[in-house]
C-alpha cells in the first residue's frame, strides 16, 4: 500500500535563471526555423556565461538559401529573448553580450532515418525511453508540488516585468515542501525562496515583505499557516544574478521542466529541440495519454512509459502503471493506448500539431500542467482523447 501521509518537495527556477535562458534562447531558434517550415529540423544548445553566449548544433531547411538567412538572424533572436528576460547587468546585457553562432546543417547520418519525406513510416529521431504522468491532486492533473513552485515565480516574474516590483531581478529559485494528508496535498510544511534583488541594501526581511503577498495569493487558502516555514534568500544578498553569477545550458532543468521529481524521467531534455525528436514529442504524448487516463476516471494517478529505436517507426513498448488506483486493469489501459493514437514520431505530430511555432514559451514554468492555448501551444494538455479511451477499454 502506498502512503498516504507524508511532506514531499519540488523545485522551480525562473526566466531569468542561467539554464532557463538558454532553454529560451534555444527554443526561440526553433520557433522561428519553424514559422519558416513546419518540417525544420533542429538541435539547438545554447551555453552563457559572464558576458557571452555560445549557440550550437544542427538545424535544417529544404532550402538551403533560407537557411543561410535564418543563420544571419540567430545573434538578433538571442539579443530579444535576453532583453525580454530583462538582463541589463554591467556583465550580462542584452546589447553587449558577446554571441557566438556555431550552428551547422544537419548531419545526414540523423536524417537518413528521419527524413522519410510524407511517409508515414519516418522512423524516430533517436533511442530512448519517456515518461507522461498525471494525478488528480490539483485540477490541472499535476503534483501539487512542482504546480504551485512554478506558480510562485511566474507571478513574481510578472510584477517585476510590469514595473509593480522593480527591485526584483530576473534569477530566481522557488521550493515548496508539501504536507499530504490521505494521499493529498494539504499545506507547506516549508517555502525557500531566493530571488535576485537590484538594490544590493535590501535584507533577506525586506525581500519577504515583498514577495509574501504574491506568494500568498497563488497557493490555496489555508496551506500557509505559523508552522510554514520561511526561507527568504537564506544566504543573504543576491545581486548578481543570470549567467554572470553561474553558467547556464540548455536541458539542464528537466525535472522543473517536467513533475518536480513526483514522476520518472527518461533522462532527455525537450528545448531546442524539433518535434521529430522524440525526446520532446513522445514526452508530450505521453503526459497527454496520462492526462486523458485521468481526466476519463480510469485512475487517480498514471504514468505512461514510451520507448523508440532511432529509425524505427512504432514504439517498442508501452507501459502503464495507476499504483493500485486504477478502475480498470493496466494492461487494458495499454492496449487502449495503443487503439486511440497513433504513436509513430510523424502520428503524435499531426495529432498534436506540433509542427508550429509554440515552444518558446515552454521554456520557463513548465512544459506540463499549463492550459492549451488558442494557436495550439500546449495541446498535449487537452482532454479530447477521453471519451475514445473510454471506449477502448
């Protein structure tokens, strides 16, 4: 029997965090190679540190005119994301920073398997094993934990971006310790909080009296009370802040990026990456069939494990396991799985449509628990499969 009463923690990092920056930047190259074509491939790494930014990897057009264009424009779209982020440090600023292009065409070793043109068949990008996880601890059928952490920052991101708290900075880190009572989510048990602040004479007390509000606001009513504990930038000043206080890469936050840590992990990282990467669609796919699995009252907790092989189409293996919570049997929600979505890398595009421009804004509070947006971002976040699945089983 799983336990029911227990204190479980995840973190969350903001925008403006060294690693998030270059997921950001990665992602906004991948964006905009696929506002050019929907079928662009790219593994786009981005490393900053004090002043510079490197950017690295393989990106590919059917045009190789356009692609020599899209070169040209890499320094100006990491300049943007940066200036959005905020940073205008004397060692790390939007204007000044140095930015290194080191990307180059797709090696045709990978496509050979990828680049089956219209053919159903296109084999996945590379090995691997992903995981989708879902529970009906929150409505947004997420760990609570990593939920409310990646809530915290996005609110303060807010009123530092529209001048409302103009002595935040950009980098910022979040912890929640979450109390379950009955197998759910009742109060904080603990909150660590450090944040970046302009004004190098701000004390660890006068960044809490600025945060708690928002703070208080987004977590449910009553989950703060006197025996929450507080830690408000526990180590005292944090002025320098973004790579020029620690290096950043891309990929280095898969667990913010994902469950918190409430889940398994299959070991990739999602940004700069295109959607025939299966690192990132099967993931999405994944947390999407999770989703339905719990949206249709199947089970009140799912994880649904994917693996592929590099060039081959169908996934090797499907897994599910409810942890005991489950109305109907894992194996019946497996064969299910297997009826109501096609699982090749080209089906769980065309199903989600994920050939468009919509991972630049995945890049920072978390790929997973956000509500689908009218363009399509986020689609692996919606019910619609449900009823299907229901069927199925």
């Amino acid at each position: 029997m799983s336990r029911k009463n227990y204190t479980f923690t995840s973190e969350s990092v903001s925008e403006g965090h060294p690693d998030k920056v270059c997921d950001r930047i990665s992602d906004a190259i991948l964006d905009a190679l696929l506002t050019e074509e929907p079928e662009a491939r790219v593994a786009c790494e981005t490393f900053a540190t004090t002043n510079r930014v490197v950017i690295g990897g393989e990106i590919g057009l059917s045009d190789q005119e356009k692609l020599h264009e899209y070169m040209e424009r890499i320094e100006d779209i990491t300049r943007a994301c940066i200036r959005d982020i905020g940073y205008e440090q004397e060692k790390f600023h939007w204007k000044t920073c140095e930015i290194t292009n080191l990307l180059h065409e797709q090696s045709a070793h990978i496509a050979q398997g990828v680049n089956a043109a219209t053919d159903k068949e296109e084999g996945a990008g590379d090995q691997g094993i992903m995981f989708g996880f879902a529970t009906n601890e929150t409505d947004a059928l997420m760990p609570a934990p990593i939920l409310y952490a990646h809530a915290i920052l996005k609110r303060l991101a807010e009123v530092r971006k529209n001048g409302t708290e103009p002595a935040l900075g950009p980098d910022a880190k979040s912890q929640l310790s979450v109390r379950y009572e009955d197998g759910k989510p009742v109060g904080v048990s603990s909150l660590v909080l450090s944040t970046q602040h302009m004004d190098p004479d701000l004390t660890s007390a006068d960044i809490r009296d600025i945060v708690e509000p928002y703070i208080t606001e987004v977590l449910p009513e009553g989950w703060l009370d006197d025996a929450t504990k507080w830690h408000v930038n526990p180590t005292g000043k944090f002025v320098i802040g973004g790579p020029d206080g620690d290096a950043g890469l891309t990929g280095r936050k898969i667990i913010v990026d994902t469950y918190g840590g409430a889940a398994p992990h299959g070991g990739g990282a999602f940004s700069g990456k295109d959607p025939t990467k299966v690192d990132r669609s099967a993931a999405y796919a994944a947390r999407y069939l999770a989703k339905n699995v719990v949206a249709a009252g199947l089970a009140d907790k799912c994880t649904i494990q994917l693996s592929y092989a590099i060039g081959v189409s169908k996934p090797l293996s499907i897994y599910c396991d409810t942890f005991g919570t489950g109305a109907v049997k894992p194996a019946l929600i497996e064969a299910a799985i297997d009826k109501v979505m096609d699982l090749t890398p080209r089906g769980i595009r065309e199903h989600l449509s994920l050939n468009k421009p919509i991972y630049e804004r995945t890049a920072a509070y978390g790929h997973f628990g956000r509500a689908p947006d009218a363009d399509g971002g986020f689609s692996w976040e919606n019910t619609d499969l449900v009823e299907a699945l229901k069927a199925a089983v």
